[in-house]
C-alpha cells in the first residue's frame, strides 16, 4: 500500500503495471464499478486527482463493463505516469509525434 485515505486505497498493481509508477486508487467499500454509487465514486476520483497532482503527465482510466475492458468487478482508477515516447498508445490511439 503506497498511500491510505479514511475510504480509499493507493496500491501497485499486482503485476508491476504498464509504466513505472502506475498505481491502482480503490474505495474501500464495494462499488462494482464508477456507474453504481457515484458519490464514492466521486470520492476515489478526488484522491486519485491528489495523487495526480504529485505525479505530472499520467493517464487517469477506468472501465465499466465487459465491453469497455473491465475485468475486476469493484470500482478501481489506474494512475498511470506517462513520458513522452515511454510508447504506451491506448486502445484508441496510433503512434504519433506529441503534440506542442
């Protein structure tokens, strides 16, 4: 555990994440996901942007639903730092030069 709020949890991803520094912000009550109560989902989202704050450029993401590539059924937001050229693309995204 990296960091520990009254309602919610800074961690490492089991697996080490995609960048250095990636951390998973989870509320410590069950919300399957960002949809079901929104108030604590609101509440993980202030702490996630603390942690944001700390941390410069980073991707903030979170899935609902199979469709949109949930796979873990409680409400989690990943911080993910980013650097230019770390080569890291989201789904949506292709490889291009960063934008000035």
């Amino acid at each position: 555990m990296l960091r520990e709020w009254p309602e919610t949890l800074a961690i490492r991803p089991r697996h080490g994440g995609v960048t250095d520094g990636h951390l998973l912000i989870i509320p410590k009550v069950h919300v399957a996901d960002v949809a079901e109560d929104p108030p604590v989902s609101a509440t993980t989202m202030l702490r996630a942007a603390e942690l944001a704050a700390e941390t410069g450029d980073c991707n903030v993401i979170t899935s609902r639903g199979p469709s949109a590539t949930q796979t873990v059924r409680h409400l989690h937001l990943h911080l993910v730092p980013r650097a230019d050229g770390d080569g890291l693309l989201l789904p949506w995204t292709t490889a291009r030069p960063a934008e000035r």
